[in-house]
C-alpha cells in the first residue's frame, strides 16, 4: 500500500519559517516528479511547487517564489519544502504528492496519482 506522509507543518509568526518533509512508503517515486498544494480554508486546492525526478528542475507559483524551496532526497523522505518569510496569506492544509506517470516537473493536480493527507500550517499576524 502506497502511503505519503507529511510532518513539519504547524503555527508561526508572520516572516518565520518552516520546513515541510514528505515521507514515502510503498513504492519509490526516483524516478518521478513530486510537487506540495494547499488548501486554504475556503479555496480550493493550488498548485505551490513541483520538482522532477533528478532535482535538477523545480517550478513554483508566484505567490511563493522567492520565499519556498522544493527538494528533494531520492535516498531518503522523497520531498522537503522550506518555507521562509511566511505570510498569513500561507495559511492552508498543505499536500505532497508523487506521479506515477510524469518524470518533468509538473505543476497540475492530474499529473498526480498519489497524495498525503496533509499537514496544517498556520501564519499569523
């Protein structure tokens, strides 16, 4: 059974900084794209960042770049987001997820076959 698990969310102050990890079992996802989403209270589900394979591509939305950064660790927990200069804007449920089918980055919720349940992190003013 294909499982990701997230840690590493939780409260901090608006311009603090967390690091999001992302722990695969099941399966290996090396060969892969991985990528993070949010939802806010409210919103839908967005796309934040998304890495290939090897690590040597990453994408991110607007809104968080400059601020987060995507990795990742073949070796160990597949994906890790480091969060800095957060804003209460941030405030969501956040999402890893591992394709299956897609070795490039990839920055929409379809070219994704499995997801964590998700990890809470709030940014307060």
């Amino acid at each position: 059974q294909v499982q990701l698990v997230e840690s590493g969310g939780g409260l901090v102050q608006a311009g603090g900084s967390l690091r999001l990890s992302c722990a695969a079992s099941g399966r290996t996802f090396s060969p892969y794209a991985m990528g993070w989403f949010r939802r806010a209270p409210g919103k839908e589900r967005e796309f934040v960042a998304t890495i290939n394979w090897s690590g040597g591509s990453t994408n991110y939305a607007d809104s968080v770049k400059g601020r987060f950064t995507i990795s990742r660790d073949n070796a160990k927990n597949p994906v890790y987001l480091q969060m800095n200069s957060l804003k209460p804007e941030d405030t969501a449920v956040y999402y890893c997820a591992a394709s299956a089918r897609y070795s490039g980055i990839a920055s929409y919720t379809r070219m994704y076959d499995y997801w964590g349940q998700g990890t809470q992190v709030t940014v307060s003013s």
